[in-house]
C-alpha cells in the first residue's frame, strides 16, 4: 500500500494540478505533465511560443516542436509519455486505483483491507457494507448522501458544498454584502445584520458570469501586458542601438581630431627638418672650406720649414715677402658664420585654453511625445500647394508610410479632392496626387504600402496603393454615408456615419456591413482610432466628447471636459505606444495629450499662430509627430531639456 501511494505521489502526479496524470505528455528533459495543464502553461510564455518551443515548468527547458507552424494545441497533442510513465500508469493509474486504493477506512485502521463498496461525500471515506450499516446508524451521519464505489465515481462524482465551521452543514446561501458563501447556521449567527442573502443556485449563474468576465479582461490585461512588455524590450534594444551609435560618432570624432593633430604634428616636424637640413649644410660648406684653408697652411708650413733650413738666402727671403703680405691682408678678416639654431617655441596657457574651447559635439537626451516632460521642437514644414491646385488646400487627414525603406507622408487635400504624397526625408519636393471624385475625408492605414479612404460626398471607399506615388487599386460602392474610417485588421473597416440608428458600422472590403455599435454621445463620427488593443476611439466635431469603446460596443470612457478645457471642435486622434491619447481640437488649434483612460494630462502642441484649423494627427515609427494645418503638415520632435555641450 505505501509502495502504491509513493510511486502515484511522487512519479504519477502532475506538479502543476497535483492530481494523477490525465492525459500525460513527456518532455525532452523527462519531465512529464496533464496535456492540459501543459497547454495551459505554455500559453502564458509567449516568448517560447514564438521561439516555436514548449517550456518545462519545472527546469525551463525548451522543448522544440516537429510542425512549428501548427497552432499550440497540436504542439501538445502529439506528445507522448515516455514508456516508465505508461507503464506506471497502466499498473497504478487511475484505472487500478479501486483495486489497490479502494479499501474501507475503518477496516484500515484495524490492519483489515476490507473492499470498499461505497462512499460518503460528506465524510469522504470509503466503507464496506458492514462498516457503512455502522455509519447508518450515527445520528451525526444518518442522513449524509452516500454512493457506490466504481473506478471513477470518487474523482467525478460532484462533491457537497459543506461548511468548514459547521462539518456537518451544507453551503445553501450566498451573503451579498460580504461576498461569501455560507451555511443556515452561519447566516442566522454571523450574518444577521447583512441585508441581502441569496440562494446559491441563484447565484451561481451570476458568479460564474461574473468570474468569465473578469477572465476576459484579465485576458485582455495579459495581452496588453505582454504588448507593453515586447515594446519596452524593443525600446531596450533601440536605446542600445542608439548609445553604440552614439559612442560610434563619438570615437570617430575623437579620432578626427587625433588626426588633426597629428598633421600639425608633422608640418612641424617638416619644418624643423627642413630649417635644419639647410644649417647642416651651410655648416658642411664652412667645414670643408676650413679644411682647404687647413690644407693651405700646411703647404706654406712646409715651404717656410725649408726655406729657414736651406742654404739658399735668395729662396728663404722670397718666401718672407709672400708669407708677410699674406698675413697683412688676411688680418683682422672674421670669416666664421654667425650661429644658428632651430627652437620649438609654445604657449601652454594658450594650448590649454584652446583645447578647453575645442567642442566635440552636443549630448541631448531625445524622448518622444510619450514623456510627458518633454516638450515639441518644429522639425519641418510640409507645404503642400501645388501649382495643379484649383484651390487652397485644406487637409482633413495625414499618414506616414515606409515604402521600400523610404518614408511616405500621405495628405488627403479636401478642398483638391486629391490624395498627395510627398518623400518625408526631402519636404520640399514636388508630390504625386491621386484625383478623387469628390472630397476625401479620413485615411486608414492598412498596410505599409496601402491605405482606404473615405469619401464621403460619393458614399465611397477607395483604396489606394503608395509606390510611392498614390495609385487607384479600388473604389467600394457604400450604402451609407461615411466620414470617419479606421482599420480595425487587415480585412476590415471601421467606418462612422451620419445616418441613424447605429453610429459605426464594422465592414468588409466589399463594404459589407458585418455589425453596428452605438458609441452613445457620438452620433455622427468624423474621426475613428483604433487602440492596439483593438479599442475604437470617436470624435464628432459639434460634439465637446471623445468617447472610447470597445469592438463589442462597450462604452469604456467619455471625456468631456468643461471649463477653460472645454473642447472646442475635437477631430483628429492618434495613441503613442505607450497608449496615450493625442487628440486634435481644432477650433482652439491644440493638441490635447490624455492618458490610456481618458485622464487630461496636458496641452502638448499649441497652434495660435496658424489661421486655419488643424486637423488631422498621426506618429511615425521615429516619434515624430505630425499635424495638418490648411495646406501645411508640421512635423515635430519631443524631447528633454538635458543638454550637454563638450
């Protein structure tokens, strides 16, 4: 019996419900668990997931699948345990337990095994029938349910709410107040004062709904979490970029200017050698001059010794008359070079002070929009007049593409009934248009390269690809009159109309309505955001709301503020990666920043000085933030005031 029970607790058990194996599944690193519960763990790891791999919850290693493009569940069902675990499972499993486990508990601790043929959920012990008659017979167990013993009927047989105060009483109530679950007995003693009791069977609806939706939104919690998650690990690995990068340029400038002092170090040098070559050889020449002149003497010498020695007075006196008007004339004659030398000459005061002058470069830290300490620096201006223009521009909606590696800045020009794009990285070139048939209202980004349109005034959709000049791919027939026009996924629209009774109709590509939602105060939408949380966000002009909702139609915040906040004509919207809100009002020409829940958290851009009303709103991939104001786009950088020249 103790054998039994230690191989089903230590080698039968799943670590993770701590029930004997249901369905096993074997790891590459032996550990085995219920398919179930593996599946369930290996959902919450989506880093694994997207290594195409199931986690060991025990040691973490990683377990590679054979069909990594099959979905989740598959990875799981076609493990297999590994023979030990199926030949445990065959000889103790849950299939054998009656034979080997089913033993009375009352014979047990007399040191009989006694068969067991019945159960009490209340006791939860197994009896034979002589001890069961025993267990009748009880006043404090006559009436607990009982039933028969059978290889499963212990694990699936539904067990009796009971008390744990009172053993013996069952759990028939549900305290609203307090929010719990309680017995006659503790109701009448503990609860007497609580106003609203109910009847668990009429609760248990109500709770079970209540703990699915609280699943759904922990879902939706995890989902965002791991967004958030993934996106801070990408700014991680963007700001290591960013610094090497910077280090880069750093040591590449130092380098420039050790080579600009190594070049002054050498036209030095050149000099010193070029100014002391020509001492050398003026030097040499006196030398060699000294030399003959050596020469000279030495033969007078030698002519003046023989002359004094010889018996020739004729020879002896020619000689005395040649050496003395020789010496006459080379008398008081310095014929000795005046000294040079060649001296470096520097001023360390002046030296110092001018590598203390010297500036590398300035050290800013840049953040975006998302900081709400930072503050907008006007990068560039879009003008977007262009000499086809019939009219003065005015732009309803902006978007930023990558097409190819280049960025895209795409305009829908209302009053020009055009879509223009222009190349971000060269502001000022001339713009490929796209005639419509009327005025454009709102785009959608469907991809990096294609974008829907509304336009309104033709109950038309059209999609237009971005090559990046704008080109017609499709026009959609609508059969309401659409102004605001979002992407909820690649294959459907979010669109808002004026028409009653619904305000937002979700639809295919073919402009087929698949669902309406009421997004309340919001009758009439001329602009739609969708969150990445696939969350809708509305503004009507006439309307001094912003109202958020979900896909389902639920109404999750409305901003309406008053006061000096009050919204004069709210239009367009756009969320930063962290979720927060930047929403266009135009009248007033700001931009206003809230947090993911709809809470003020500041003016971030104010516009006083353009005539015309701003518009339309949207970020790039850089954090750049850009906002139409009549025919111009305005592209601003956020950042911090820590700046450091050096």
């Amino acid at each position: 019996m103790a054998t039994i029970r230690k191989l089903t607790d230590n080698h039968l058990t799943c670590v993770i419900c701590t029930e004997v194996f249901t369905d096993p599944a074997t790891l590459q690193c032996n550990h085995t668990f219920c398919k179930l519960c593996l599946l369930k763990y290996a959902n919450t790891q989506p880093e694994a997931i997207q290594a195409k791999s199931i986690p060991c919850p025990s040691c973490r290693q990683l377990t590679k699948v054979t069909i990594p493009d099959s979905p989740v569940e598959e990875w799981v069902s076609q493990l297999k345990p590994s023979h030990v675990i199926r030949g445990l499972m065959d000889d103790f499993g849950p299939g054998t337990e009656a034979v080997h486990v089913n033993i009375c508990s009352v014979c047990k601790t007399q040191g009989n095994t006694t068969p067991a043929t019945s159960w009490c959920f209340i006791c939860d012990h197994v009896f034979c029938d002589g001890c069961l008659k025993l267990h009748d017979m009880m006043p404090m167990s006559r009436g607990h349910e009982v039933v028969a013993v059978s290889d499963t009927t212990k694990r699936k047989a539904k067990r009796r709410f009971m008390c744990k105060l009172h053993k013996d009483e069952e759990i028939k109530l549900f305290c609203k107040d307090c929010r719990k679950a309680v017995c006659h007995i503790c109701c009448s003693i503990k609860h007497r004062k609580c106003d609203d009791v109910d009847t668990l069977d009429n609760m248990t609806p109500v709770v079970r709904e209540h703990l699915s939706n609280q699943n759904q939104e922990l879902k939706i919690k995890m989902k965002t979490s791991e967004k958030r998650i993934m996106f801070k690990k990408s700014q991680i690995e963007q700001a290591e970029s960013s610094v090497q990068s910077v280090e880069e340029e750093i040591s590449q400038l130092r380098q420039t200017l050790v080579e600009v002092i190594l070049r002054k170090e050498k036209q030095l040098l050149d000099i010193v050698d070029r100014f002391s070559n020509e001492q050398f050889q003026e030097l040499r020449a006196e030398m060699k001059s000294q030399e003959i002149e050596l020469q000279m003497y030495q033969q007078q010498y030698e002519f003046t010794a023989n002359a004094v020695t010889s018996n020739c007075e004729m020879d002896m006196y020619a000689i005395y008359e040649s050496v003395c008007e020789e010496s006459t004339d080379n008398r008081g004659k310095n014929t000795q070079p005046a000294p040079r030398r060649v001296v470096f000459t520097h001023d360390m005061d002046k030296l110092n002070k001018a590598v203390d002058d010297i500036q590398l470069g300035e050290v800013k830290v840049v953040s975006d929009v998302s900081d709400h300490q930072s503050t907008p620096v006007l990068h560039h201006t879009v003008d977007c007049q262009d000499d086809d223009d019939s009219e003065d521009p005015d732009l309803y909606d902006v978007t930023v593409l990558t097409v190819d590696g280049i960025k895209v800045t795409v305009v829908a020009d209302h009053n020009n009934t055009s879509i223009k794009t222009y190349q971000t990285s060269k502001p000022n070139t001339q713009s490929n248009h796209l005639l419509l048939s009327s005025g454009p209202w709102q785009i959608a980004k469907l991809t990096e390269s294609r974008i829907a349109v509304s336009v309104p005034w033709s109950q038309e959709i059209v999609t237009v690809g971005v090559t990046p000049d704008p080109v017609l791919l499709s026009t959609i027939k609508t059969s309401k009159t659409y102004f605001g026009l979002a992407c909820l996924r690649p294959s459907q629209l979010v669109a808002g109309t004026y028409q009653q009774p619904q305000s937002v109709d979700i639809l295919d590509l073919t402009g087929k309505i698949l669902k309406s939602i009421n997004t309340g105060v919001i009758k009439n939408p001329d602009r739609i955001h969708v969150t990445s949380n696939n969350n809708l966000i509305v503004s009507e002009g006439t309307i001094k709301s912003l109202v958020s909702v979900t896909s389902q139609g639920e109404i999750g915040f409305t901003y309406t503020p008053t006061g000096d906040r009050t919204l004069t004509y709210p239009w367009g919207i756009t969320t930063t990666n962290t979720g927060d809100i930047l929403l266009v009002d135009g009248r007033s020409r700001k931009v206003i920043q809230l947090t993911e829940s709809g809470q003020f958290v500041r003016d971030v851009l104010t516009l006083q000085d353009d005539p015309k009303y701003t518009r339309g709103i949207c970020l790039d991939g850089d954090s750049f933030v850009y906002v139409t104001c009549g025919r111009y786009v305005k592209v601003f950088k956020f950042r911090t005031s820590d700046v450091f020249q050096i």
